[in-house]
C-alpha cells in the first residue's frame, strides 16, 4: 500500500501536500489563461474572474487525483 505523506519538507518548512497541489494549479491555470487571452478565446467567459477560480479548481483537482491519488 502506497502511504501518502501528512507532510512534505521543502527547505526546512513543512508544508502539507494540498499546498503544493493548490500552487501547481495556479500555475497550470494562469498558463492556462495566458493562452486563452492570446488566442481570444477568453473574451467567450461571461465573468473572466469567475472562470479563473473554476479553472484553478479543476486543475488543482486534476493535479491532486494524479499527484496524491488514493
């Protein structure tokens, strides 16, 4: 059985796994709505800030299935 680690050291902080799957999302997502501004497409979101937030939660949901899966 894999064990999932309750904390990660990261330079001599303890930080808990979600942090880093939530950061990774943000990244992902702001990537993510870079590449949505330049091609136009974000001007297709009713509420762009709105959309962010979505976004950013369904990659850091994404990310969290992959990266610390059950």
């Amino acid at each position: 059985m894999i064990q999932i680690p309750s904390e990660l050291q990261l330079l001599g902080i303890y930080v808990p796994p979600l942090f880093l799957v939530c950061l990774l999302g943000l990244f992902a997502t702001v990537a993510i709505t870079q590449v949505l501004n330049w091609t136009g497409l974000s001007r297709l979101f009713w509420h762009p800030p709105l959309a962010f937030v979505a976004m950013w939660v369904a990659t850091s949901s994404l990310i969290g299935l992959v990266v610390i899966a059950p």
